[in-house]
C-alpha cells in the first residue's frame, strides 16, 4: 500500500519511469496470486495515466489480519516459579549450580537429610 501510495504520488509528479520502478518493487514484495491491482497501476503508468493514492481510513493506521491478532494471547512459557531446597547440610548458597564454589567433603549428605 505504502509503494502504490508512493507510485501515486510520483505519477502527479510526471516521474514516470521511478513509478514504474516503485511499482515493479511491490509486485516483488506482494504475495503471489494478489497482484491484480499492481498489474492494473503498471498498465496505467505505462498509459501515463494518473494512479489514486489509497485512502487509509480516518484514525486508522494499521490494522493485522485477524489471524494475526489471534495469535496474541499471553502465554506462560516459564510456568509457576519452584521452591527447591537441597539435601545438603549448611547448604546456603543461592544461585544457578554452575556458578557454586566447590568445596571438598562439602557436598556428602547426612544420614538425617537422607530419611
């Protein structure tokens, strides 16, 4: 829409040929099989015939495709937070596993924290 609006513009301008390109852009980035009204505004330039810039409804930007929209329900990809605690006597570190210091004899459980 954007690059129509532009080839439009640029038709009021007599810029005949950086029209065609514009418009030669946005068959590029259109879908295949919905190119009718590009071909039909390539016709028209070539006839140097004025183009009419789309009209954008008042107060209205964009506007997604419903499936789009659809697709935007919050979701809770990291689930309810864990309280874990270790078996490990004195353990007080808190923090990813990885990143504990190590100590020797440290980690042996008591024979309380295994019943």
């Amino acid at each position: 829409q954007v690059l129509y609006s532009t080839a439009a513009a640029q038709c009021r301008l007599q810029r005949w040929q950086e029209a065609r390109v514009t418009l030669d852009k946005a068959v590029v980035w259109r879908p295949e099989g919905r190119t009718a009204i590009l071909d039909l505004a390539l016709e028209r330039v070539q006839d140097r015939l004025f183009l009419e810039p789309l009209q954008v409804p008042l107060g209205e930007f964009f506007r997604p495709r419903k499936k789009e929209v659809e697709q935007l329900d919050s979701k809770d990809f990291l689930g309810k937070p864990k309280v874990i605690s270790s078996i490990i006597p004195n353990d007080e570190y808190i923090g990813f596993e990885p990143l504990r210091p190590q100590k020797q004899g440290f980690y042996e459980p008591s024979a309380d924290a295994l019943r």
